[in-house]
C-alpha cells in the first residue's frame, strides 16, 4: 500500500470483497459495515483503483453486486497487505457480537467487559450495548447471559445446549462447502480448498475450533470410513468432525457432558456404538485426551444419523422398519398428490428418495441431533407453495412418531417432491388464462409478458392490453381468469395482481396466492377452435404491421446527454428529443412524468431505465435511446440503488391500434433477449444499433407473414 493510503471503510470494503469467490451486493456490504448502500457506493471508485493499483481488477454487475477479478494468488496478496497495513482494526457491529458470542461460549470464567473493549477497540456503553443483542441468540440456544457488576460476563446452561450453541454460531458464519474445504485441504487427492475461502473459513470460525486439530480428525474420520467400508455423505462427515472437534477442547477444558442413561444403554446395543468406540480410542491417542463414555454416545449419535440406515428405527415406543417407512412414504406421496393434482404414486424415485431420507431423520429427530438444510432460506423464499404442501405432508410423519419437524427437514421433503413434480409427466395441468395489463400496453407489458412465458407453463397470455380500455365483454369472451398489471386497476370485475414489469419474488408470491384463491374454482375453458384468417384481412393487418416498422424505422434516435442527476431530468432530454415545437414537449414532458409516477421502470441487471407514454403529443411510433455520459443512481423496483447508463424512449399516438402497439413492444421484448442491441446502444454506435433494430423487426414481420 505504499504511496497511497485509503480510510478504514475502503479496507473494511476490500477485506470483504478479496474473501468471496462470488459477487457481493452493495446492501450485504452496506449491512454488514452498518452503513447506507449510498455511502458503500461512493467508495467503489477508490476500492477499484485500490485493486488497480494491486494487481487486481474489479466487475461490477448492476443488479448483483460486485467481485474482485484476479487470481486466487493476487486476492490473498491483497489480504496480506491489508492485514499488514497499520492503524486500527475495526469491526462491524456483527462481527463484534460474534466475537463476544465466541468468547462467551468458550470462557468457564466471567469475562470482564474491559477486556471486550481492549480487543474490539470500543467504548464499554457499544459493547453494553452489543451483548443486549446477543442476549436473544443465547436465549434461543437456551443459555442465559449473566452480568454482574465488578465480576464481569458469563454464561449459564447445560454443555450439550453449550455445543449446539456453538455449532450454530460456526454454520451460522462459513456455509458448508467453506466447511468442506477446510477440512479436507490437507488431502491430496481431494479438492483443495480456495486460498480465499480458507482465510474467510479461519477469521468466521472465530477460533472455536483449532485448524490443526481439524486436520488429525479429518485422517481419523476417513481411516473409519475406509475400514468400515461406507462413506459419509458431504453434510455427515463436516458434521461429525465439528462434533468431535468441539468435544476435544471441551473436554480438555475439563466439560463434561451427560446423556440419559437407559438412552446410553440401548446406543451400546447398536454396532454403531462399536464404530464410536474404537473411534474414540484412536482420539484418545492422537490428541492424550480421555473420552468419557457419555462422549462415545453422542458420537454413536452422530453416526447413526448420518448414513441411510437400512436396519429398523425406534421412534418413542414405536419401532419402524423398511416396510413402515414404504408405508409413510407413500402416505407423504398420496398427501402431495391431493395438494398438487398431480398423480407421483408410480414414481419409484421418489419412494426411494424418501424412504432412504426418512429413516436417517426420524434417527435424528429421535436424537435431538440438529438437522440442517443449507437451501433452506433459498426455498423458504422461491417455494413458498411447495414448503405450504410439504408442511401438510411432514404431518404424516409427525403424527406417527409424535416428534414436531422443523423446518430444515420440512424443506428436504419439498425438495424430493419439487423434483419428482418436475419430471412428473402425468398431470393434467390447469391452465390459467391471463390478460397482461399496462398503463399503454407496449413497453412494460412485453418485458412482463417476456418473463412470465419464461416463469411459468401453467399460464397462458391471452391478451396484452392497455389499462385505459379494459372491456367486460372482451375479458368474458376471452375467458379471462385474471389479470397481471403493472399499474393499479379500479373497479375490475376480474382479480387484478400488481406486479413490477421484472418480476421479482415477492411478485412470483403475489400470483401463487392469485392461483391458490381460484385453484378450488372448477375452472372452465371451451375448446374454441381458431377460424382460419381470411387472406384479404390477413393482407390488411400485415400492412398494418409494416406501417408500424416503418414509422418505427424512420423516427429512430439515438443520443448522448451530458450529466444529469435525476429521472426528471432525464424526462425532460427525452421530451426534448423527438424536436418538436415547445408546446408539444411540455405536453410529451407530462405524459412521460405521469407515466414514469405510476412506477419508474428500471430494468434491474441491464444498467438502463425504460420511458414510455402514449399520447397526443406524437402522430407517430418513435423508438430511441439516450445515453448518459455519466452514470445516474436510482432506486429500482426493490428499492435498491442502480447504476443507469441508458434511457429507452418509446411512444405512441394515443389512437394506435392494437397492432401498431404489438411492433414496438416487440422491440422493448428484444431489449432483454437481443445482448447486441443493448450494447450498441451504450455505446453510442448508431449505426450498428440501426442494424440490430433493422433485424428484430424484420424477424417480427417474418414471424407474421408465416403465422
């Protein structure tokens, strides 16, 4: 870093960015730094000149966040020099609270709060303030956070709630394939962890478990699975090694754990017990520790919930063999098949699936061992249907065992029906028809019509219309079941859904409650057969069509402003660029403004903002583009802030047809399909935008004229 020098936010940014392999957005930077997207932002042109500087470059992907591009070698060049660079060291305030949380659950001792400050280099009123906060994390482990004056800081709760706690500090803080790497990157003829990911793995675990003794489990562990002859699946062998790996440096520590004795008892009589026990001897001599016989069930624990487990389980006074898990598989499988419609009962995959999955965790559950699903958050937020249909059926099992399923488990049971539902080729589907709806009906709307083709095959776009001229008779004739808007729709006699044009989750969530409101409806569409075009009219609407391109064609604009700092700004440079008289632009000035009040369009990912109006300011279709010389920040859909480049101009007259409409949303259709023509047109290169334009409407007109 010599000769220049950066703030401590800047190298808070850097350390971040350098210990991802991935992109990360500007709001988990902005989060975990405990700051505004804003002020993250105004600090990337330093942190790229920063990587510049050193060897590295920086991607920015508008939408998805930001990534180091470099080697793995010049990333951890970069860490070094800035773990080398003097001054002081700062933490986030969730940093601190894991850092406090760590000590907390390592120290027998009270721990005096001077000795937080010292270390985290804040006030003793922030690290007061820092264990408020943690006081609901211990609670929810079913610790309790003692303070007490003159003494300090401690911890009370059992060892077993102790070691959970703990485990749950380390996945809360380094996913799984971090985990893995870790803990196999001392063998040779395994995948070797990213340098990267090790240093992040390191600074997350926050020291709760010894690098070196990770190494020597992980030999002891495979010597098991090799003269046992059966391999743990990923998930088992990092989960046992954590265990074993804690149980060492607590029971050095002098901690000691206890587990019910007839429990105990019925753990010897399994030949899993034999496994831990010789396990344990081989830890015992590696490591000079002794492992007490309560220590050897709970690895015995671990075993047993970590294989599929072919021999008969023992749920409260229940005893479960293969043919009563065949038995409540098929129970999950005839429940999904009511909630979905959709018959799975001949999909021996899936009886397997759950047969095996079953077994090892209703072994678990009975346990008490934790059950952790790495997706579990990912399909929380994309399946909400699909986890509503698994909770129903993890019922069944429920009732059978009287053990509650949480949520992880629940989410592995979506997952085996999500992908037999997939494959499943024997629904008759309902089909939804739906009239796609915008405040003009050309650009928003296709850009919404595009996606939802893309997201969903139970949904047929009839139609796509203007809010304006919405018609009873059209949506009864079309057999309508209800409407997808970009804008707010009153007084409709169809269910309306509001969406944003992109599409984003909670958008997806929207229509999945629509559909699940009238799925119970007995939904009803005639078979109408389409009436062969006439050739005349057929002649007439293909003039028509060629009208629009024309028009679209001659009035082509593509533009660059100097700086700008607002939309309005940007509205105004647009109403100024179809150079008619003042007059007219103040009139196309408000149209564009009232449109763009109704909901701005920034098209997330692409660095560009749509603006659209029809009106009576234009007697014509207009296609056009204003590049910006310098980025302009705005909020999109999500309210997140984005980086735009370019404005997408489209109008129309007020009294286009249908037809007219249909050409030029085609083309704001091909802004998201067509990479090339975006990219012209950021570029400012006119001609070559004139080109792609050219083809995108000649492929419309082709694809009409062979309809």
């Amino acid at each position: 870093m010599k000769g220049y020098k950066i703030n401590l936010r800047i190298k808070n940014i850097l350390q971040i960015i350098c210990n991802e392999s991935e992109y990360v957005t500007i709001s988990s930077i902005a989060k975990e730094l405990d700051v505004s997207g804003r002020t993250v932002l105004r600090e990337i042109t330093e942190v790229e000149k920063f990587l510049e500087l050193n060897g590295a470059g920086l991607d920015r992907k508008t939408g998805v966040g930001i990534k180091v591009i470099g080697t793995l070698k010049e990333k951890q060049s970069i860490i070094n020099l800035l773990n080398g660079e003097k001054g002081e060291t700062f933490y986030s305030p969730q940093e601190r609270r894991n850092i406090i949380i760590s000590e907390l659950l390592q120290n027998q001792e009270p721990v005096k709060l001077y000795n937080f400050t010292r270390t985290l280099k804040v006030t003793e009123a922030t690290i007061s303030n820092d264990l408020e906060k943690t006081d609901w994390w211990f609670k929810k482990h079913n610790l309790k956070l003692i303070r007490k004056q003159g003494l300090g800081v401690y911890l009370e709760g059992r060892e077993d709630h102790i070691r959970k706690a703990m485990v749950s500090l380390i996945y809360e803080n380094t996913n799984e394939s971090q985990l893995l790497g870790l803990i196999r990157q001392n063998l040779e003829n395994s995948v070797v962890a990213d340098q990267d990911i090790e240093v992040s793995s390191r600074n997350r675990l926050l020291n709760l478990i010894d690098n070196e003794t990770i190494k020597k489990i992980e030999v002891l562990v495979e010597t098991m699975e090799r003269e046992r002859n059966y391999k743990l699946v990923d998930s088992a062998f990092v989960g046992l090694i954590v265990h074993i790996a804690l149980a060492i440096e607590r029971v050095k520590k002098g901690d000691k754990i206890t587990i019910n004795h007839e429990f105990l008892e019925e753990l010897k009589t399994s030949s899993e017990y034999l496994i831990a026990s010789n396990l344990s001897v081989n830890i015992s001599k590696c490591f000079g520790v002794e492992i007490p016989e309560d220590e050897i069930g709970y690895i015995t624990m671990h075993i047993k919930g970590s294989k599929n487990y072919k021999d008969k389980y023992k749920a409260g006074n229940k005893i479960i063999g293969s043919f009563e898990l065949i038995k409540l598989s098929k129970e999950v499988i005839k429940i999904a098949e009511i909630e979905t419609g959709r018959f799975l009962g001949n999909n021996g995959n899936l009886v397997n699936g759950l047969v095996n999955h079953l077994g090892t965790a209703i072994t678990r559950l009975k346990m008490n061992l934790d059950i952790r699903n790495p997706l579990l958050e990912e399909i929380k937020a994309n399946y909400t249907d699909l986890m509503r249909i698994s909770t129903k059926c993890a019922e069944v099992v429920e009732n059978h065992i009287g053990i509650k399923m949480p949520e992880a488990e629940i989410a592995f049971i979506a997952m085996h029906l999500g992908a037999a539902i997939e494959n499943s080729q024997t629904l008759i589907k309902n089909i939804y028809k739906v009239a796609i709806a915008c405040a003009t009906g050309m650009g928003t709307s296709r850009l919404l019509a595009t996606r939802i083709e893309s997201e969903y095959d139970n949904i047929q776009i009839v139609d796509i219309i203007s809010t304006i001229h919405i018609e009873e008779s059209f949506l009864r004739e079309k057999e309508i079941d209800f409407i997808i808007s970009t804008v707010n729709i009153d007084k409709c006699f169809k269910p309306v859904v509001r969406v944003n044009p992109l599409l984003f989750q909670e958008d997806k969530d929207k229509i999945a409650k629509q559909i699940k409101d009238i799925k119970n409806t007995n939904i009803i569409h005639s078979n109408k057969k389409i009436m062969n075009i006439k050739f005349k009219d057929k002649l007439i609407t293909l003039n028509i069509y060629s009208e629009a391109i024309i028009q679209i064609l001659d009035n082509f604009f593509l533009i660059e402003i100097p700086e700008i700092s607002t939309i309005d700004e940007l509205i105004i440079e647009a109403s100024r660029a179809i150079k008619q008289e003042i007059e007219i632009e103040e009139q196309l000035r408000i149209a564009l403004k009232s449109r763009e009040e109704k909901g701005n369009i920034v098209v997330t990912g692409h660095e560009m903002i749509l603006l659209h109006c029809r009106t009576d300011a234009v007697q014509k279709l207009y296609f056009g583009a204003i590049k910006l010389s310098k980025e302009l920040e705005c909020l999109n859909g999500e309210n997140e802030i984005e980086i735009i480049k370019l404005g997408i101009i489209m109008l129309a007259p007020e009294d286009c047809s249908s037809l007219q409409i249909e050409v030029i949303g085609y083309v704001s259709k091909m802004l998201i399909e067509r990479i090339d023509f975006v990219k012209y047109l950021k570029a400012g290169e006119s001609g070559y935008a004139f080109n792609e334009l050219n083809d995108i409407l000649k492929e419309f007109y082709k694809q009409k004229v062979n309809n």
